[in-house]
C-alpha cells in the first residue's frame, strides 16, 4: 500500500515541474534526502524515482522561459573546480571502474545543486527549499527521537536503507546539520501550533541524535551548540534552553551510552577507533605517492593491502578530510576546504546585508543556522566518510541562493503581470502623468 501514494505523487508533481523548473530541484532534494521509497516493500523501493525527477527537471529547464542565472560566487566557483577536479582525479585514478560508480553517483548530486542554484529564484523558493530539507530529515529524526525515548535510549537510530545515511553515524550528522533548520522554523513560525511542531521536531531530532550512540556526532553536537548559542539572537534565552535541556538528555541515557562517549578518551585501546587511524595513514600515503590522490573510491581492501600500514585491517575513510586527501590529493583538499570558508563568507555577507533591515530578519537567521549546520558537518564529518553527502551542498546552496536573490540579483521589478482575456501579459500600470 505504500507504493501507492509514492507513484501518485510522482505523477501529480510532474506537470507542476514543467511549469517551474525549481519545482523538480525541490522534489529531487526531498527524494534524495528523504528516501521515502525506502520505507516500501514493493516496486517502489527499487524504483528510479530520483533519475525520472532529474530527467523531468532537466528538460524542464532546457525548454523553461523563466530567467535562470547562476551568479559567479566564490562558493560557486569553487563549488565548480571541486567538480572538475573530481574529473582529472577519475582519469588518473588506480582503480577506474570502482571510480566511475562514485563519480557518476556524485555528478548526479551535484549537477542537481547546481540546477537549485540556477532555478531558485524568489524568498519563497529559498524558504521552499529550506522547508524541504527540514521535513524530509526532520521525519527520520521525529522518528528516530521517538524510538529513542520508548527503547530507554538502547534501542540505536538507523536512517533509510541503502542510502547514503543508513547507518548510526551518518543519520546522526544529517540529524545533527539539520537540527539548525529546524531552529530557524521555530524562530518565523507565526502560530503556536507551528511553534510547537517545530519545537517538538527539534527536540526530537537532537534526542535521535544523541541516541544514535555517535561519538563523531556527539563531539560536532558539543560544537555546534556553542555556534549555535554565539549565532542566535537571543542568547539568554537559548543559553538558559541549552543549560536545563543538555544535561536532563544527557543524564537521561543508559550506561551502554556513557560508557560509548568515554571511549573518546580512551581511544588507543579502542579498536575501531584504530581501524580508523589506519584508513587515515593510509589517505597520506596514496596522497604522497600519488599527487592527483588515488582517485574516487580509493579506499578499498586491495588498495590497503598496498598502502595502508595494517594492510589487514580495511576501513572506509571515517573522515571527509582523508577521504579527500585520499582521492584527490592535497590539491583536491585544499579545494574542498576553500569551498566551504566561502560558503562561510557569503553567510556572513549575507548576514550583514541585513543588518538593521527588519523585512529581511528571516534572511539573517536563516544565514546563521546554515553557518551553524555548517559547524556542524565540518566538525562531525572528521569522523565520517560524507564528503559527497548532498545535505551539505544543499545547505551550501541556500546561503549562495540567499546571496544571490538578496544581493547580486535582486528582482528590477515586483510588480505583478495580469492576464489580458486573449492570452497576453502585461504589467500593471502605474499612475498617470499631467500632461505637459
């Protein structure tokens, strides 16, 4: 049965895509992020439905007459030569075939970052996409917290299978990057209806975090609470929030958890905290034998065997910063970190443009929790292989689409078109001049 409303709800949405483009990039995001074909048991779980969005959406823009610019950024610059530096490191890399099934996973995701950029064109389809992001990772996080709370914190988190996050440390950073969003709701909804929903997805969403049983989550959580504080703006009350919630969560756990949170200090007798260790000495030495790195998909047994210091002892990157240096050498490093610092600059950009404008307070918060989920994923991502993981160039994109709706592209002209009875639009007039 539940099969059923998934393919419906791909059909109804297809027309909706040709008629604007941004459309399709709101349906992919929340397909790729979501994964609700996962949560079936029949044709739909296999089903392309994120390949039949994107080929929609891509003819969409190709015969679409709305104007669709992509502004020359530094985030988007560097968001460029980060994809074309994947390219050179794929010709050069020591093993292509397993190369060729990350990049054209990755091109995917990226292609359809740059499609948001390039369709997302007014405050509603920043805000839209923003929205997208929140219900589609707020719902594993809702349920997550829940299973959290009704198993005594001993049941673990797991997020939707055969996806990028299925297991406890990756759904934990998307919860984690995503708990900022969440914020930033509570912060315009207008309703207290809305309030509490937003408050209650929140509170649950760090609850399954915490209950995920992440080390690497719960260290970028201790980071990412202290930015949060430091970018809210009202700092006593969320300072007296995170004072009264953080230790009645953390004294809330069983002991198994306390006892997995202790292992950070204790981290050379820990055995996978070794295996990791090794996949990191392992990314310095391809980088070091192999400039251009060893290419996507580098770290697999065979290759251990020839440039890991245990060669018997396999494991994935466990970090976003060695799985670059492994794949694509110092230079791709260098790359992927300078994307993000202007990610992080065009926030701030973005924040002082709305100094003392209270019409565009919704920017400036939201500029500020993308900064914080930023935090977030740069600081939990050392422990976790995410660097492809399309939550973070989503929120990437918001801050660019927010500096380019905002500032560098600012609509000539509100004033909205009518319709004549024969089909043709025109602007509505203004007033009258005296002649002479």
């Amino acid at each position: 049965m539940r099969d059923i409303p998934l393919f419906l709800g791909l059909i109804l949405v297809i027309p909706f895509i040709f008629i604007r483009p941004v459309v399709g990039a709101l349906a992919y995001a929340l397909v790729s992020l979501m994964n609700p074909h996962r949560l079936s048991y029949g044709a739909a779980y296999e089903f392309q439905f994120a390949l039949v969005i994107f080929v929609v959406t891509l003819i969409s823009v190709l015969i679409s007459r709305e104007p669709k610019k992509i502004p020359l950024s530094p985030p988007v610059v560097m968001l460029g030569l980060f994809c074309l530096w994947i390219v050179v490191s794929y010709l050069f890399a020591l093993d292509p075939e397993r190369a060729w099934l990350v990049v054209d996973r990755v091109y995917k995701i990226m292609l359809m970052i740059f499609i948001t950029i390039l369709t997302v064109r007014t405050k509603r389809d920043i805000q839209a996409l923003a929205l997208v992001i929140v219900v589609s990772l707020g719902f594993w996080g809702v349920k997550g917290g829940v299973h959290s709370i009704l198993s005594g914190g001993r049941g673990g988190v797991l997020g939707p299978a055969d996806s990028f996050i299925s297991d406890n440390n990756t759904i934990a950073l998307a919860l984690l990057v995503t708990v900022p969003l969440l914020v930033y709701h509570f912060s315009q909804s207008r309703t207290k209806l809305g309030k509490l929903i937003a408050l209650g997805a929140t509170l649950l969403t760090v609850v399954a975090t915490i209950g995920s049983y992440s080390r690497g989550a719960f260290v970028g959580c201790a980071a990412m609470t202290l930015f949060l504080w430091l970018k809210s703006t009202s700092k006593l009350k969320t300072g007296l929030m995170i004072a009264v919630l953080a230790p009645v969560m953390l004294l809330s756990m069983p002991e198994e958890w306390t006892g997995r949170m202790n292992t950070i200090n204790s981290y050379e007798e820990d055995e996978s905290a070794q295996g990791r260790l090794n996949a990191w000495m392992f990314a310095l030495n391809v980088a070091s034998q192999h400039p251009l790195g060893g290419g996507p998909g580098v770290f697999s047994p065979e290759m251990f065997h020839k440039y890991a210091p245990n060669p018997d002892v396999y494991h994935v990157a466990h970090s976003i910063y060695f799985q670059m240096l492994g794949e694509h050498g110092w230079f791709g490093l260098a790359l992927f970190l300078i994307m993000h610092a202007c990610a992080w600059r065009t926030g701030t950009r973005v924040i002082r443009h709305c100094e003392n404008k209270p019409e565009l307070a919704w920017a400036s918060m939201l500029a500020r929790m993308c900064q914080v989920s930023q935090i977030g994923y740069l600081v939990a991502g050392a422990f976790l292989t995410l660097a492809y993981y399309d939550l973070a160039y989503y929120v990437m994109a918001i801050v660019i689409t927010l500096d380019k709706v905002l500032i560098r592209m600012p609509p000539a002209d509100d004033t909205p078109p009518i319709r004549l009875p024969f089909g043709k639009r025109r602007a509505v007039p203004g007033p009258l001049k005296a002649p002479g």
